[in-house]
C-alpha cells in the first residue's frame, strides 16, 4: 500500500491535494494535518512513500520538519515535495533536504498534476515491486523480478587492442 503524508495548514489546499493525488490512483492512503508535531507522530508509527510539505507551518517550518524526516534512516531518499507561496528558498530546499520538487501557491491543478502523477507512477509505486537492472553495453534494462523464469550469465571481458 502507498502512503503519502500532507503537512499542510489550510484545509482547502490540502483538500485540493488529495483530490488531485486521488485522481491519479485512489488506492493510495492518504494522512493529513496542520501541525509539525502530529506530522512526526504520523511518520514514526507508520511508513510513507511521499510527503507533501508546507514550508510555512503555524506551529513549525516545513523545513525544520523535512530535515527531522530526513534524520530517520529509511527516510532518507523518500520523495518529498515543498508546498509554499514564497519561492525564494527553493535552492536550499534542494540542495540541503534533497527535495524532489516545489510547489508554489496558488497553484494550477494541472502542474500539481503532472509533478505528482510523474512521482507516483515512476517514483514511488516502483519501490512495491523488486527489480533487476541489468547492464548490455550502453544500455540499461529494468526487469521485474516476478517475471524471471530463468538467468544464466557469464563473464565476458572486452578488450581494446591497438
């Protein structure tokens, strides 16, 4: 099951953001709520795979917030995504909490849209299933582990002669 987090401290926009992330697939689960410290309760007694976070908390900064998330270990590469009316801080929100993305208030449904359907279809549904990658040369190949019947390989060393 996919859980995502909303930390966001008006209802309407995280409403706004649950029918969004609804429409793309609703069978994910959705949590909500306003206050950093429910946020940090909610992520220490169940697992995510996405947080959408608002950087302007009433009682919090979401950055705060994103760098606690980040201290726990297998939160460490979970996408999370900034919610701000403000986008004067988005650097460090890349460089320093290694954020996927930002969203700026107000905000169209279609860019919501297409930053959340990207993350959910090829982000985090991806970590459910076991895959092999597999390397050929230049090319890279993604195999589901439920589809493998059989591999066999060998060693094969390649040598440039001059």
């Amino acid at each position: 099951m996919t859980n995502v987090l909303i930390v966001e401290d008006e209802p309407l926009i995280a409403k706004g953001l649950t029918t969004i992330i609804n429409s793309i697939n609703e069978e994910i689960r959705i949590n909500i709520t306003g206050y950093a410290e429910k946020a940090l309760e909610y992520v220490k007694n169940m697992d995510y795979n996405m947080f959408l976070l608002d950087i302007q908390l009433k009682d919090y900064s979401g950055f705060d917030l994103a760098k606690e998330i980040r201290d726990i270990d297998k939160y460490k590469l979970t996408p999370i995504v900034f919610i701000t009316a403000i986008p004067t801080r988005e650097l460090m929100a890349f460089k320093e909490i290694h954020c996927y993305d930002y969203i700026v208030k107000p905000f169209k449904d279609e860019e919501v849209e297409h930053i959340l359907k990207t993350l959910i279809n090829y982000g985090i549904e991806m970590e459910e299933d076991t895959y092999i990658k597999i390397k050929q040369r230049e090319y890279s190949y993604l195999i589901n582990e439920d589809e493998i019947i059989y591999i066999e390989s060998r060693k094969i060393i390649y040598c440039n002669h001059k």
